[in-house]
C-alpha cells in the first residue's frame, strides 16, 4: 500500500504547518527502523522492535515515538503496526525488504 502524505494537512509540534521537508524526513525514520526491524543485525532489530511496538496506547505520545511519527503523517498507529507485522510474516525477509523498499 502506498502513502500520499503530499496532500496532507498537518501541524508539527509548533503547532506550524508541516513541511514537505519534514514529512520526508519523518518518512526515512519510519522506513529506516522497518529496515532495521526486518533485516537489521539482532541488536538494531531488538531496538527498532521496541520503538515500533512500545507506547503510544495510553494516550501519551512523547515526542519522536513512533506513535508521535505516525500521529505526525496522519497514519493510523495500530494499522502501520498491522502492517509491519505483516511485512514480518514473510517467510524470507528478503521480499520483506523489497516489498518495504517499493513503498514511497
């Protein structure tokens, strides 16, 4: 599934309008902690696991979570975890990656 996060509108932090500089860059984020959770060495793949999987349930999302990401883009926090577990589910993370790869 692709993400159009070009016609969103978002305020970041400041309560300003959200760049498509920032956007992009939340993107790389998100993209490069699935890297590392799908194919990572155990170290990256143990901490990219627990950025993805912890909080953002109790309503507090502290700033740079992966829950505070999502909430940035507008991107469904329990879906995009859905979705990465999905990714996961791959019998050869290699076409894990490939596929993740592809998604703009």
């Amino acid at each position: 599934m692709r993400y159009n996060i070009y016609d969103r509108n978002t305020k970041n932090i400041l309560g300003e309008q959200t760049t498509l500089a920032e956007k992009k860059l939340l993107i790389a984020v998100l993209k490069r902690a699935v890297l590392d959770y799908l194919g990572g060495s155990r170290s990256e793949s143990v901490d990219a696991r627990s950025w993805i999987f912890s909080g953002g349930r109790n309503g507090r999302v502290p700033e740079f979570s992966f829950a505070w990401v999502c909430e940035q883009l507008c991107f469904d926090l329990e879906r995009t975890r859905d979705q990465i577990k999905e990714l996961e589910e791959y019998s050869d993370n290699s076409k894990a990656l490939s596929r993740f790869r592809s998604v703009r």
